[in-house]
C-alpha cells in the first residue's frame, strides 16, 4: 500500500499505460505539481515498477518505461477501472475502454483460479496464513 496506497501513484501508472513517458507529458497529462510527481516517479522507479531512460544528453533528459514488473501491474489497474466505471462513473458510456487487441472487442478485467478458472471473489475464496516451513 506504501508504493501504490495513493491516486497520483495509480493516475501516474494509468498514463504509463497509455504510452505517456516524459515528465512534462505526465504533468501536462495528469495537472499535478512538479514536486508531486518528481515523488512518484522517483518512488516507482526506486520500486522498480518504471525505469528511468536516458533520452537527451544536453541538458540531461529521461523517459520513464514501464519495467516488466510495471507490465505485471495491467490486470490489477484494468480491475480497478472497472470497478471505478461500475460503481463510480456517470450511466451511460465509461471515460475509458479497454479493448483486446487479438479480438479488436472492448473487453475488462476478470480473476479466476489459476487451477480451474473459477470466479475469484471474497465469498469463494479463503484467504489463510502462509504455513511455516
């Protein structure tokens, strides 16, 4: 929750997803002070989740690049825009669609067992403590 607990982290991640990359397109993209978002980059990077590339030599500039731990965050996000456009978002169309590139159909997130595919939710699962080994 530390590294992703707040809405600039997930807004910043959302615009990563869509391709945005520079510190001035992620400002411009999102409104968010400079200061802020120097925070979060410096905190996903520092985590991981993106990579800082070096782009411009004079003056020194760097690009932000989703690492293959930032691509193995998508389905959690993609869950979350979906229960945002279910829950909070105006009737009617959602701001966002998510659309399967190998089908070309909008499309959202579903969890299922890893084992048989059956619908992952809080009524058919357990959550229980790792056992010591």
């Amino acid at each position: 929750m530390d590294l992703l607990g707040d809405q600039w982290t997930l807004l910043v991640l959302r615009e990563a997803f869509l391709g945005t990359r520079r510190f001035d397109r992620f400002q411009a993209e999102l409104g968010i002070a400079r200061n802020t978002l120097t925070e979060r980059l410096d905190r996903l990077t520092g985590a991981g989740v993106l990579e800082r590339v070096r782009y411009q030599d004079r003056p020194v500039r760097y690009e932000y690049v989703l690492t293959e731990m930032g691509h193995d965050f998508f389905p959690v996000l993609a869950s979350i825009i979906g229960w945002g456009d279910r829950w909070l978002g105006e009737p009617g169309e959602p701001p966002m669609v998510v659309r399967h590139r190998d089908c070309g159909r909008p499309t959202h997130a579903v969890a299922g067992c890893a084992h048989c595919g059956g619908e992952l939710s809080d009524r058919r699962v357990s959550l229980e403590p790792a056992q010591d080994k």
